[in-house]
C-alpha cells in the first residue's frame, strides 16, 4: 500500500487539475514531493544488509 501512496496523490492531483482546480492540485503535488522526500532520507540513511 505505501508503494502506490505517491501515485494516488499524483492520481489525485490530476483529477483536481482536470476539474480546473488549481490551489487543490498544487497541494496535492506538493503532499507527493514531501512523500517522495520522506523516503530519500529514509532509504539514503538506511544500511542494506548485502549478503554475499
């Protein structure tokens, strides 16, 4: 479910672009960017466990 989180938004953020709503859209992109945000520091900072 949180992998399709960023393309809901963006889902979102169109239909409201497709009903002339522009103020609802930019947050709605702008709620995608600090998700996608959220996960850069999150995986940036998280250590993968490699075995070889």
């Amino acid at each position: 479910m949180v992998l399709v989180l960023p393309f809901l938004t963006v889902l979102i953020a169109a239909w409201y672009i497709w009903k002339r709503r522009q103020r609802a859209a930019t947050l709605w992109w702008l709620l995608t960017m600090v998700i996608y945000i959220i996960w850069l520091i999150y995986h940036s900072n998280t250590t993968l466990d490699l075995s070889f």
